[in-house]
C-alpha cells in the first residue's frame, strides 16, 4: 500500500483500480475523473484488499491479469470471486482484458463481475462505464429502497 492517505467524503464516488498495463491505467483514470470519480489505483493485491475493506467504492475495475501472468494466478480477481455479495453489493465491477467480448453477460456472470471489457475497445470506456453503473443501478434500485425502509424503521425503534 502506499503511505499516503487519501480522504473520501460522503459526497466523493469513489473507484478502484488494479491494472498492471500503464497505458490501460492511464486512459482509465482519466476516464473515471472525467465523470467525477475519485480514483484509487492499487498496486498489489494486499493493497487492492485493503483499501476494498477501507472505502466503499462505486466502481471497481480490474486488470485480467492484474499482478499476474494467467487468470489463474490474479489472486484478485480470485477474492473477488469468493467474496460474499454482501461485500461488493455497493460497487460496479469490471473486468478488462484481451480474452473478452465486450458487454458480454455470460463473460461477465463467469468472472463475477458485472461487466467485461475488451482492452481494444477502452476508447470507449467513458459511455462503457456509464452504461454498466446505470444499469446496475436500475437492477438493484428495488434492493436499495426496502433496505433503506429496513433501516430507517429500525432506527426509529
């Protein structure tokens, strides 16, 4: 991780990054603060950890083979994959890489993300990105209402 500490308030959207290809963290990162995000980049896989269980971050996109050489060997992607939907409820997670169709929901489903990328295709990320937090949104608006409603009573009690 590194030393430096980065204030999120509650009106930032925060994101997190973890791509190992720097041209791909670059068009990304501009991307992302071009539709006002706050963005984070992890540089290892303790780091993406820990800084996931620190923020809850509102899109998350992650390398194929972020820190790794195969897919099989992105430890990342692999916690992200077990982890309980509890845990990534609140974020939007994309998947980039050279093996993918992009927006292909079967891909997606696979890797437990929500959507994947096709890295030939990041000249469009900015409408890519926009299309899969609207739509996860949409999805899960329901989800958020009777939660908020749970909570709100519960409070009241």
């Amino acid at each position: 991780m590194t030393g430096s500490f980065d204030f999120v308030s509650t009106e930032d959207k925060p994101a997190l990054i973890a791509f190992s290809t720097p041209e791909w963290t670059e068009v990304v990162t501009t991307a992302l603060n071009e539709l006002g995000y706050k963005v984070h980049t992890a540089a290892t896989h303790s780091d993406f950890l820990v800084r996931f269980g620190q923020v809850q971050y509102q899109v998350i996109l992650l390398e194929e083979l972020f820190a790794a050489n195969t897919r099989e060997e992105n430890l990342t992607l692999k916690a992200v994959q077990t982890m309980p939907v509890t845990q990534r409820r609140h974020a939007t997670f994309f998947m980039v890489g050279n093996s993918f169709q992009t927006f292909a929901p079967m891909e997606a489903f696979q890797h437990s993300v929500h959507a994947v990328i096709n890295s030939s295709e990041l000249f469009l990320i900015k409408p890519l990105i926009e299309k899969a937090v609207a739509d996860n949104t949409r999805f899960l608006q329901s989800f958020r209402d009777v939660q908020n409603r749970v909570y709100s009573s519960n409070a009241r009690a």
